[in-house]
C-alpha cells in the first residue's frame, strides 16, 4: 500500500510538471525549455511577495502565478515570436533563455537552505497504515481537479476551442480567423501558469533551489516524450508510469536513481517507440 499511495502521489506531481510543458507544445509545437526557470522563478517570486512584502500566502501564490504567466508571455512575443518554425532555434533560445534565469538567480545568491515556502496544512493521517502529510493530500486533490479543469476548459470554453483548433490543424484554424501568435502567446502564458502552479504546490515539500528548474525541466521532457509530444491525455499517462517507477525504484534500489529512471525512459521510448504512447507525430518508417 505504500507503494501505491505514494506512486499515486509522484505520478500526480510528474503529470503537474508536465502540463504545462505539454500544452505549450501541444497548441504551438514550440519546445519551452525554459519550463523549469518558470518553474523556480514562481516559487522564488511567492517567496518574495511573503517574506518580503510580508503579504498573505494565497494572495502570494495568485500574484506570483499571474506574474509567472506574464513573463511566459512576453518570452514568446519578444523572443520566440521570432524564431518559431525553427525547431533548432526555438529550442536553443528557450534554453538559453532559463539558463540565463536560473544562473542569474544563482548570481544573485539565490541558494543554500534559506529559500522555504510553507506547506498548506501541517500534520499526517494513517491511510491505508500508511503515513501521508496533508500537504500531499492537497497536491493530489489540486492536481485532479487541473486535470479536469484543462478539461472542461479545452472542450466547452472559447478560446479553450481555439487552442484545440490550433494543436489539431494550424493551417484550418488560420482558415477560420484565428490568430496563431495569439492563441501560442495565450498557450505560453497558461503554460507558465500551470509551471507555477506546480512550484507553489511542490516547492513547500522541500527548498527552492536553482537545481530544482534543472531536474524540472528534465522530468517534464521525459513525461512528454513517453506520453507522445503534442499529446496532454499521454503526459498524464507517461505520468503514472514514470511516477510509479521511480518509488520502485526508490524502495527496491535506491533515491539517488530517481533520475536515472526519467533518463531511461527517454532513451527507451526514442528507441522502441519515437512517436511515445499517443504522439501524434509520424513515426520513421525508413531508417537511413
């Protein structure tokens, strides 16, 4: 039961991880390295906003989230507007990109044990004979009502409809009047967003540490690929699969090959299945 509860508990992580990497992706095919700065910049925000401006915790985390979507945003419109359609160079450019934020936080002295947020609720309870804290009991709740959320939204909302017109066709959509930089900027900013919400509900577990955006970033690129680049319902499932892995991992070998499971996992897919679970691209009939 312990294996279940917390492999449950790490597969809804990985998945709030991904979303947001995924449905950048998915909606504007832009590959946002710079997933995991946003990551740790919402989390160090948050900080900031509370012990610094000593503002409520909530109101913190709504205004570190909003600030994180704006700078989504204007890192499409001011940088990868401009390079879009260049699979090489997006990808350099939104690297670089969370290099520059995370090394500069790291200049800046942004390290060490200092840096905490608060958990949502102290304490534990006995579920199943297992020991689980309240804090990642919220994290699942919180984790399963996005995925529900992203949803209702994509299927019953304006520009959630939008948003699918463009992952499914881009050209179509252009067809019937909607804006591709408007829907890819929309797309970057809730991207941000939900990386945000993945730091504020995560980050509380532990420190917010530079390192953090690194190892981010690499999970959320292991769950896309296993699920299928393009594909939010395969990050989910990759999710679960990967999650549940490194427990096993944690419980029969050891935590320091947490890594190295998401590592295996991505040279495994690009080897037996280079489209992933439910990827949408063309997979190599052909090898060269």
């Amino acid at each position: 039961m312990e294996i279940f509860i917390y492999g449950f508990i790490n597969s809804i992580s990985l998945a709030l991880i991904a979303l947001g990497f995924a449905l950048v992706y998915g909606i504007s095919r832009i590959p946002n390295f710079a997933h995991g700065a946003l990551y740790v910049v919402c989390g160090f925000i948050t900080w900031s906003f509370v012990r610094s401006l000593e503002l409520n915790y909530p109101l913190s985390i709504i205004l570190a989230m909003i600030s994180t979507g704006i700078i989504g945003g204007l890192i499409y419109l001011f940088i990868l507007i401009r390079v879009r359609g260049m699979a090489i160079s997006e990808i350099i450019a939104s690297y670089a990109i969370g290099l520059a934020i995370l090394e500069g936080l790291r200049w800046r002295g942004f390290k060490g044990m200092t840096y905490t947020l608060p958990t949502f609720k102290e304490g534990s309870l006995m579920l199943a004979g297992t020991p689980v804290d309240y804090h990642r009991l919220i994290v699942v709740g919180v984790g399963v009502c996005i995925v529900a959320f992203l949803w209702i939204f994509t299927h019953h909302t304006k520009v959630g409809l939008g948003l699918r017109a463009m992952a499914q066709d881009e050209r179509a959509a252009l067809m019937l009047g909607i804006d591709s930089d408007r829907m890819a900027v929309v797309a970057m900013g809730f991207g941000s967003m939900l990386a945000g919400l993945a730091a504020v509900l995560l980050l509380p577990l532990g420190n917010i540490v530079v390192e953090a955006g690194y190892n981010v970033l690499l999970l959320a690129i292991a769950v896309c690929i296993v699920g299928g680049l393009g594909s939010w319902v395969g990050a989910v499932m990759a999710a679960f699969l990967i999650g549940f892995a490194q427990i096993l991992t944690v419980v029969y070998i050891g935590p320091h090959f947490q890594m190295v499971v998401a590592l295996l996992a991505i040279i495994l897919t690009l080897i037996l299945r280079p489209s992933g679970l439910f990827g949408r691209q063309k997979e190599l009939e052909e090898r060269v």
